[in-house]
C-alpha cells in the first residue's frame, strides 16, 4: 500500500505547527515511497523555503522539474529562488517560466508573482540587449542599411524578442527558395513604375467604387464545414472586401475594363499564368477596426505585392517577425507562406492593390512544372 498520501497529510500537519524540519523529512519519507510524484517534491521546496533553506528548497525544485521539466508552478518557484538569490540564472529561468503560463486567469498571489517576474524578465533582457548591442557596435557602424537590419534582427531573435519563422504553404512547397519576409526591392525593377501610378491607379479604384458596378465581394469565401477555424469570424464577412481584377485565372472584366492604368501596371508584373489558379490582382478593402488574423498561403511558388492606396494612420502588417506600417504609394514584397497578419484600427477604410507574383528563384522549368502540378490539380482558389 502506498504511504505517501498518508505521510503527506502528516507532513502539512507539522507545517502548520512550524515543525519545518519533521515536515521535511516526512516528505522526503513520501518521495521514496511514491518516487514518480512530483507534487511532492514541490511541497518539500515549499517547506525548505519557508524554514529559511534556499539550496534545499532548490534541489527539491530540480528534482520536480527532472520528472515534469515544463511544469509552470515549478519553473516560477525555480525562477524565484534563484531570483532572491541573486543568482545570475534567474532572468533566463523566469523565461522558461513565463513560457508555461497557462491559458486562464491566475489565483491572484501566483499572478502577481508572475507581474514581477515578467518586469524582472523584461529588464534582464533589456541590460543584455545593451551589453550585445555595444559588443557588435564596430559591425553595425561599417554596415549598409540592410545589413543593419538584419543584424538588429539577429540580435532581436538571440533575445527571443522575436523568433525564426519560415515558409509553411498550406498546398505546395518547392524545395529551396530563399525565405525572406520582406523580399528587397532590388530583385523587382518594376515596383517603381508600379509606385509611379499610385495616383492614377488610385482614382481608377475610386470611380470604380463610386460607379457601384465594381464586383465587391468578401475576401474569405469557403464552405461552412471545411476545417478552416482561423478564418471563421471574416468568412463572407464584408468587414474584408475585395474588387477583383484576376481571379484564378480569368480575367473580371466588369472590373477590369474600368481600370486600364491599373491593368497596364499590372502587365509589367512577372505573374504565374496557371489555369484555374492565377493570375491574381485585386483591391483589398479592410473597414475600419477589424484585424486580419495570423494565416499563410497556399504555395510559396509564388510572392506578394502590396501596393498601398488609402491607408489612415496606425493601419499595420506583420510578416513573421517584422510589422511595417502601409505607407501610400510605397510598394512592398512578401512571401505570404510565412505567417502574416494585419490590421485597421483606425475609423476610416483601408485599402490595398494585392498583385500576385512568380518566386524568383524559380527556373522557367521549374515555373512550368509548378503550373503542371497545379493545373493537374485543378488549381487552388487564392493558390497562385
């Protein structure tokens, strides 16, 4: 029969007494009877702690965290004795710590203990930031503008301010594309003449919203009872709406034929050519307070361009772990395969041209087979 329950209950009784040192060996006593239980072990840091034995309470918490190593309540209690003992490890251990926070409200003396630790985590990473920025100063001082932002972003992730992210397509991944966020602007010669019709393309987009003979339909469209749970509260929702000008492929003429400088700026774009699949190019409208939840695309075979036409102050984007504010008229490539959100917290209309594009690192063998693949799967809707 299994003693430690009993030895347990015998071992609070001496704590409540003050009687630390026969509580401690009782526990000790239910630890070797039911070795696997690391509640135990947590009670017997407990009372180390509270008979003024930091080093037992601590190899009491280690011995827990041996046998349930992500268990919340264990990592704070770790985090605070190495915290109170000044211990140099304590900003790394209320890290791991905080890492584990249930989902839920906190019993209000745990919350406030993990309020603290989250400030003492905080200014632990701040001091290292300081120390890592000043001992890769005389690098950053010899680098070009986007060699420093991609050393800050280095820096960044080593202090798990952000984190590494990567292509992840819901359909179709091609093996060994470069994997980049934000894509630089130098591998597309065509965004400056796309910025330069900003105005024209612009007005185009407000006539044709004006007319009301656009086709404006919602963003998200997809049956019911597909498993698609992230898009749920903007699926036929008219909080995100698009004037399409290609849609998988065909051509919406009712829109289309009322945008002419759009259309031609859009020709200069390498688009996919993929039956049932692409091109893509619409207006994106995003109403006022409504954010776009974190999503991938379908294929990283493709990018995406941005090109920004109505955007009221505060309207961001975020693309792994890079956010950027839309700035009028300022266009921008991303690989949509890596997760992305957005959001318009303003009180006014945002809205976007969205141009779909070829990876460039694809061979033109390498895009006909891409477009094979897809044709012979019918294409995907949004896929190319």
């Amino acid at each position: 029969m299994n003693q430690a329950p009993q030895l347990v209950a015998e071992a609070d009784r001496a704590a409540a007494g003050r009687d630390f040192a026969r509580a401690q060996a009782l526990l000790r006593e239910a630890s070797a009877a039911d070795p696997g239980n690391s509640a135990i072990l947590l009670r017997l840091a407990g009372i180390s702690r509270a008979a003024g034995q930091p080093d037992a309470a601590l190899d009491a918490v280690h011995r827990a965290l041996a046998l349930a190593p992500l268990d919340f309540t264990a990592l704070m209690m770790r985090a605070s004795l190495l915290d109170a003992a000044g211990d140099p490890r304590m900003g790394e251990a209320w890290g791991h710590a905080i890492a584990q926070k249930p989902a839920g409200d906190l019993p209000p003396q745990l919350a406030g203990v993990l309020a603290e630790g989250e400030r003492r985590h905080a200014a632990w990473i701040d001091q290292r930031a300081t120390r890592l920025e000043a001992a890769m100063a005389d690098a950053e001082d010899a680098a070009d503008a986007d060699e420093r932002r991609r050393i800050a972003r280095f820096r960044s992730n080593a202090l798990r301010r952000t984190r590494a992210y990567h292509s992840e397509p819901t359909h179709f991944f091609f093996p060994e594309l470069s994997e980049r966020e934000f894509h630089p602007r130098a591998r597309f010669p065509w965004l400056a003449g796309l910025e330069a019709q900003t105005d024209a393309i612009a007005a185009e987009f407000a006539a044709l919203l004006a007319s009301e003979r656009g086709e404006l339909v919602p963003y998200i469209q997809y049956p019911d009872h597909l498993p698609m749970r992230q898009w749920q509260p903007l699926n036929r929702n008219p909080d995100w709406t698009a004037i399409h000008l290609w849609k998988n492929g065909r051509r919406v003429e009712t829109n289309a034929d009322r945008c002419p400088h759009t259309m031609a700026a859009i020709e200069a774009i390498d688009q996919p050519i993929i039956a049932g699949a692409s091109p893509n190019a619409m207006f994106s409208l995003l109403a006022p307070g409504v954010a776009i939840p974190p999503h991938v695309g379908v294929s990283n075979a493709r990018l995406v361009c941005h090109l920004p036409l109505i955007v009221p102050a505060g309207c961001w984007f975020r693309v792994g772990g890079e956010t950027r504010e839309w700035r009028r008229g300022e266009a921008f490539v991303f690989d949509d395969t890596i997760e992305h959100e957005a959001a318009n917290p303003s009180s006014q209309l945002r809205v976007v041209l969205i141009v779909d594009l070829w990876h460039p690192d694809l061979t033109a063998i390498e895009r006909a087979a891409v477009a094979a693949l897809i044709g012979a799967e019918g294409g995907t809707p949004g896929s190319l």
